[in-house]
C-alpha cells in the first residue's frame, strides 16, 4: 500500500511540475539571479566586444530598475550613477565577475 501510494504522489509531482512547465516556461527555467544586500541582478551575460565586461539588470527593494555594465578589469560599475545605491550595487558586480571568472 504504501509503494502505491509513493509512486501516486510521484507521479502527481511530476505532472504539476510538466503543467508548470507548460504553462509558463519563462518562469519555470529563469534563473533566480544574484543578490548582495538589497540590490539583486539577473540577465547576466558576458559582453561579446570586450570579455571583461558584465552585463546585468539591477533591481533594488525599492523596485528600481536598471542596466549597467560592469568593468572586472577596473572593478568599476556604469554609469557611476543612478537609481540603485551603487555601493551594494558595486559590490554585486564585483561578485558577479569573481564567479565568472573574469578578475582582471
């Protein structure tokens, strides 16, 4: 009875995650993104001119949202300024190239 009912609810697992799946695929593959502090980052992605650079769209508590690009060469984020607190947004796109490898 009790093998019966695990495979039941396996199977009920994998259909809901399927309908998911489905329904929206968008959601259902995104990243989660990176966060440091109160500023969090997704859409990541490495710059095709000049491989030290990050791209990234920033999003803090707030709900402010922007694209910068991140120097790992100089560690230095643009533009300088902006609507998201470019001290924790600094940090997370110093972050973000330590794990991409990209230290300079």
């Amino acid at each position: 009875m009790k093998r019966c009912f695990h495979a039941t609810n396996l199977f009920c697992t994998v259909l809901i995650a399927f309908t998911i799946c489905l329904i929206h695929p968008d959601r259902a593959l995104a990243a989660p993104g990176l966060c440091t502090g109160v500023v969090c980052a997704d859409e990541i992605t490495r710059s095709a001119k000049n491989h030290w650079q990050l791209r990234m769209r920033l999003e803090d508590q707030q709900g402010h949202r922007e694209r910068v690009v991140m120097d790992c060469r100089n560690q230095q984020l643009s533009p300088r300024g902006g609507l998201v607190d470019r001290i924790p947004a600094t940090a997370l796109g110093r972050r973000a190239c330590r794990l991409a490898g990209e230290t300079g």
